[in-house]
C-alpha cells in the first residue's frame, strides 16, 4: 500500500479496485489483522494495536479464508468463537445466527461437509456472531449463489446498524450499491476516487475497473 | 438512558483473559482429539512400531539396556512430537481456523499458551504410552523414586520441546511453508534440550538421582529461554 489516509465515519462504504488494488490488504490493516510498516490505524482516536482485544472485540474480518475448523460442526464452531469473544449465552446466539443464515438443520454437521456457498454463509454468522461495530467484508458475495446473495443482502440490511462501519469489497459494484451508500476506489495501493454514486458513475470507476481488467486479460 | 433501553441494549461482551482464552483454545483441541483420535491414533501406531523395532533390533538386557534407553526414549518422543505438531498445524491449516483465532480478542499470547497446552498433553500421553512399553520390551524395573526423577525430567524435557514446537508450527502458518520449515527449523533448535534429558535420564537409570553434572541446570535454562522467546516473539510473529 501507497501511504493513505482516510477516516470513516458510520455508514456503508465500497471498496473497489482491481486485483492487487491492495483492497484486501487494507481490510486486513483496518481489522488489526497485520501491523502497518508505517502510520496508525485509529479507532475512535486510539490506535487499534493498543486497544488490542477491545478492538478486535468490535471488529469483524470476513476474507475467502473460512477462518473457521472444518473438522468442527458449524454449530461447534460458532459456539468456540462465541466464547472467544466473550459472549455470555454463546450456544444460543450460535443457535440464532445458523438459523438466519439458513442453516439450522446443518449444524450438527462437520464444516468440510459444506457447500462452498454454505461455508460462506456460515463464515458470515461468524462475522456477526459478536455484533460488531465494524465490518469488513472480503468478496462476500463470492460462492454464493443467487438465492444465497439476496439472503445476504437482506441479512447486511437488517444486522448491520446505523451506527456501524461496514466496509465491502467487490468485484460487482451494481451489486455493492445495493447495499453500500459510498465508495472508495484503489489502484495500485493508492485511493484514486472516493464518494457516492453519483460520484462513481461521473467519475468512470464501472469503465475503469473494466479497462483495468481488460488489461489484465490480454 | 433509561434503564429500558439499557436491558434491551445487548451488552458489549468482556472478552476472555489469557487463562480462560488459553483454555478455549485448548479445550478446542482436545474436543476435536476425543472426536476423532487422529493424533492420538497416530502417536500409538508410531509408538508401537519404534518401540517393536527397537526391542527387535537392538537385543539389550540389564545395564546395557539402561544405558540405551534414555536416548531411544527421546529419540521417539522428539519423532512423535513432530508428529503431534504436524497435526495441529495441519488442523489449524484446514479451513484456516487459526486466521479465527488471530482476530478473536483474545491475547495473542492466549493462543500460544493454548496450542502449547494442547502439545503438550499429547506429548505426556506419548510418555505415559511409550515408557512402560519400553520398560517391558528391554525387561527394564524402575523403583518409585526412579518413576518420580524420571517424571521430573520427562516434564523438563517437554516443555523445551514443546516451547520451540509450538513456535515453529506458528511460523509455518504465518509463512504458509507447510511442514517443512518445522522440521528443519525444530530439530537443531532441540538439540541442546535432547541431549540434556538425555543425560539425565540415563542419569536417572543408573544413579537413581539427577547427578552432578550441569545437565539439570541446562534444560532449566534452555526450557526458560524458549518458552520466553515463543512467548515474546508470537505476538510479533502474527502481526508483522
């Protein structure tokens, strides 16, 4: 990443950029996941690697990594990282999240058993378990199928409050709309363009991201 | 606020300290252990076979089989450790469960603690399985205060080992390099700590006592400076 300062405040915001944009690498930075060569990543004015816990309790990080035990149910695994962060009741909000994301009758089977889109639905009641004030969300959309992202979607709509930070990255803005209010476009580790719709559409990100791949192909 | 938008406000959950996020951890493995017996399955058939194959290979009795054992000992309790760290990290690996630990607010150190926790209960099961057998096929007796000195190295020995296994196993995850930097990494790194245990447990075989050499002070010292460098270094390890 190219040196970038930024600051969100509460609300939904997209992240969009070609492959190698550093869209991934900037999630991981923001989820205290790595430690910045240089510079800070604050949260409420405090850096977030000094907050340790406190942040990573706020925070959750969904990437292509499942981040979960395959070799565990989806219920045993939801109720492993419900006690990891701290929750009082972790069996019964485990219980609560496998069914919104449609999985109540899977979840005493073992995670290798899972359907790609299953594990990232599964991987998404994770991210949610804690109810995180922000949320960042690697290619969500990846291995689900149609019914699968408008369940998403509706599920991000609903769980995610006002009050938060969501942050997405996707290959498929239109889609991302749907659910983000605001952009934020990467080339190279470096922020190109920020804004709202209007913005992006006035700024050319769809023939951008489009001309990048292009280049990318050939 | 009033107090009924604090009830119904969900309070922000206090997330565990070092010893209970150390005993999630473990607690995880062992689960996962009782489950399915994949390592523990392993460690047995292993077990078994050096403990045959030496028995076989070497026909040792009396003085001359408490002069080899200490050393086939710990010849097969470093294979098997690397054994039981392959499994754990291969565990870790699948489904990248151990990206789930890093960003649970737990100390990092917890994680650590956790996964050295779990090694080292396989490697005491290890112990518990490999010596009477050892003990049996070289028809070797061992009193009470024997088994206690014994005991007390066994446990010395395993916490070096355990303390750069545990490290190591982290680093391959970080580095995403397989297994083949733990064993190339663990092997010299332990030597100091083999050879100690070694000592003393032959030491043990033939004195009943830990002697007087420097062997006991240098296992101490190697456990401290290992289990202090994973402990310092994890942290720094998963987040740089």
């Amino acid at each position: 990443m190219e040196p970038l300062s930024l600051a969100f405040e509460p609300g939904r915001y997209l992240l969009l950029g070609p492959n190698g944009a550093g869209k991934s690498t900037l999630l991981k930075l923001l989820a205290g996941l790595w430690r910045p060569s240089s510079g800070q990543v604050l949260y409420q004015g405090r850096d977030i690697h000094e907050l340790d816990g406190d942040y990573r309790r706020q925070v959750a990080l969904l990437t292509h990594e499942l981040g979960m035990y395959e070799e565990l149910t989806g219920l045993q695994n939801l109720v492993l990282f419900g006690a990891l962060y701290g929750l009082p009741r972790p069996r019964r909000r485990a219980q609560e999240l496998l069914e919104l994301v449609g999985l109540r009758f899977f979840a005493h089977e073992r995670v290798r058993a899972y359907s790609q889109g299953m594990k990232q639905r599964l991987a998404l009641a994770k991210a949610l378990l804690h109810r995180p004030k922000v949320l960042l969300l690697d290619e969500p959309f990846a291995g689900l199928d149609l019914r699968g992202a408008e369940l998403l979607q509706q599920i991000l709509e609903e769980a995610v409050s006002p009050d938060s930070l969501l942050i997405l990255t996707t290959h498929d803005p239109e889609r991302g709309f749907r659910i983000a209010e605001r952009f934020l476009y990467l080339e190279r580790g470096v922020l190109r363009a920020y804004g709202d719709r209007t913005r992006f559409d006035a700024e050319g990100i769809r023939e951008r991201l489009r001309g990048v791949r292009d280049v990318g192909v050939f | 606020m009033t107090g009924t938008e604090a009830e119904a406000k969900p309070k922000t959950p206090k997330a565990p300290g070092l010893l209970r996020g150390s005993w999630l951890v473990l607690r995880k493995d062992l689960v996962y252990e009782l489950e399915n017996r994949e390592t523990l399955a392993v460690l047995v058939v292993f077990s078994l076979a050096v403990a045959f194959v030496f028995a076989f290979a070497f026909d040792l009795s009396g003085a001359e089989a408490r002069r080899f054992l200490p050393g086939l000992l710990w010849m097969t309790f470093l294979f098997a450790s690397v054994l039981g760290f392959s499994k754990g990290a291969a565990l870790e690996r699948r489904g990248a469960g151990y990206l789930g630990l890093l960003l649970a607010p737990i100390p990092k150190e917890a994680i650590f603690l956790g996964k050295a926790g779990s090694a080292f209960a396989f490697l005491v099961f290890t112990q518990l399985f490999v010596t009477p057998l050892f003990l049996v096929f070289f028809g070797v007796k061992i009193g009470s205060g024997e088994f206690g000195l014994l005991a007390l190295v066994f446990l010395l020995g395993s916490v070096g080992l355990v303390a750069v296994g545990t490290l190591l196993a982290q680093i391959c995850q970080v580095a995403r390099s397989g297994d083949v930097l733990l064993s190339l990494g663990y092997f010299p790194l332990v030597v100091p700590v083999l050879i100690a245990a070694t000592q003393l447990s032959s030491s043990v075989l033939a004195t009943t006592s830990l002697g007087e050499g420097p062997w006991l002070q240098l296992l101490i010292a190697f456990d401290l400076i290992y289990s202090t460098a994973g402990w310092l270094l994890f942290r720094y390890l998963v987040e740089e």
